[in-house]
C-alpha cells in the first residue's frame, strides 16, 4: 500500500470513529409503536399503540402525561408528532417532579392551535416565550418539533422554522413529557441526544 492509500483508509476510519461517539449519546424514547416502557403514566388519557404509534385521543377526564423515568440536562430533541384540529398537547422538558408536570415547573413546547392566547400557542414556550404571530398550525398532519435545550438557551424549530430562541436559567435539568389534554395526539419518533 502507497502512503496516499494508508492516509485515506485511515481518514475514513476516524470519520466513522467520530459518528460512533455521537450515535452513543443518541437515545430513542419512541420508535413507531415502542417505547411505552420508556415512560410513566400520569392522568387518565387512554396512551395506547394503534397503527404503529403512541396515541391518546378523546375519553380521558384530566390533563394526562408520559413521563420519562429518565433525567436530562442539555439536550437536542426530535420529536415527530401528529395533532388533531383541537388538540391540546405539548411536549415538556427539565421537569422538577415525575409526579406533577404544569409550565410552571416545567418548560412546555406548546401543540394547541386552539389555545385562547394564540400568543403562548403551537410552537412557543409556555410562560417563557412568545410564538410570533401568525401562530403556526400543526393540527391535521404530521410535524417534527426540533427542540434544544443547552445551558440557559432553549431554541424550538418547528418543520424546520425556528419559532422560539430564548435565555431562561429557572430549570437546569428534569424529566420529559408528553401531553395529551383535549383531542388526539399522537407520536412516532421521540429521539433524545445529550449534549
């Protein structure tokens, strides 16, 4: 073998030494239908299989969660979900407690295109960040929510529009959740990598 050979074998081999690191820190919660181990339960919303997806649609009472029964700090998130019309959900992230999840000790990447205050609706952060309006739509099709959580920043890319990039120091780390409040909701990729 000639050194122009030997060099480029060995430049292939870190590339790939250098995407193996970063597969490792690359954890899969949702994966079509699988996942629901992953998770706790809060509420009464029904969270089933159906059609290769996690779901929850109309017949619980209460405000209902999946919970992580994991903790992260910083983190990217890619989350794919559908959202009916009238579908009150969010994906919350640093959670303080696995047992109660609200925006007030949470952060919550809004999915209700309905909510009163279009303001706080799909694709801001509850209490923390303002969606600009027009308020974006999720309701009826499928959207990826790409959500980053590094230090004091959170940034919200919502089908591949950046709708939120703020500085909050209030929660450092905590658990993810998943929301249903009112319609169907439904998830088939929930993709965690820590940073």
């Amino acid at each position: 073998m000639n050194g122009k050979s030997t060099a480029f074998i060995l430049a292939i081999a870190l590339a790939g030494c250098g995407s193996l690191g970063r597969n490792e820190r690359l954890i899969t919660l949702i994966d079509g239908g699988n996942g629901l181990e992953n998770f706790s339960r809060i509420g009464d919303a029904q969270w089933a299989v159906r059609n290769g997806r996690i779901e929850a649609g109309p017949g619980g009472k209460s405000m209902s969660f999946l919970v992580s029964k994991t903790t992260y700090g910083d983190f990217h998130a890619r989350v794919e979900f559908w959202a009916s019309d009238d579908a009150n959900s969010g994906v919350f992230l640093r959670c303080q407690s696995p047992l109660e999840v609200t925006a007030e000790n949470c952060y919550e990447a809004n999915i209700f295109d309905q909510r009163p205050d279009p303001s706080y609706g799909t694709g801001a952060i509850v209490l923390v960040a303002k969606v600009a309006q027009p308020m974006p739509k999720a309701g009826g099709r499928w959207n990826t929510y790409e959500i980053t959580a590094k230090g004091d920043r959170l940034t919200l890319v919502l089908n591949g529009v950046t709708t939120v990039d703020v500085q909050d120091n209030k929660l450092a780390k905590g658990h993810l959740a998943l929301q249903w409040g009112s319609g169907t909701i439904k998830f088939r990729k929930l993709e965690i990598t820590r940073l």
